[in-house]
C-alpha cells in the first residue's frame, strides 16, 4: 500500500442507530469501490472526507500553492 493521504468516514442508517466506517485512501477515487463493497448506498447518511495525517507543506495557503 502507498502513502495515505485521506480518511473517509461513511455513516450508514442502521436500526440501532448510525454505523460509522471508516475508510484511509490513497487517492480519492478509491472511494467508490469501497462504497460500492459496503451496505447498500441509499442507507447512507454522509460521508466526511478528510486529509489524513500532515502534509509535506503544513500551513501552505491556497494562495500560496498556485505559485508553487
């Protein structure tokens, strides 16, 4: 496996209440296959996307990374 670099968290609608699972990409295309091997997707409530970890330009700006 390569370098994470993101968290995926999918909330499903359960009877016991929502189930959370999470999920860490490499990329996020990656995401597809595993909502597509999970519980069927109209049980979804959200899914959060989150940068895993630190990246190698902490506190780089958007204004900064198009002059990069």
């Amino acid at each position: 496996m390569g370098q994470i670099r993101w968290r995926a968290v999918v909330h499903y609608r359960t009877d016991a209440g929502v189930l959370d699972v999470e999920h860490f990409l490499e990329e996020l295309g990656d995401i597809h296959d595993r909502v597509e091997a999970g519980p069927h997707w109209d049980t979804i409530e959200r899914i959060e996307i989150l940068r895993h970890g630190v990246g190698t330009l902490p506190g780089l700006t958007v204004e900064a990374a198009e002059k990069l």
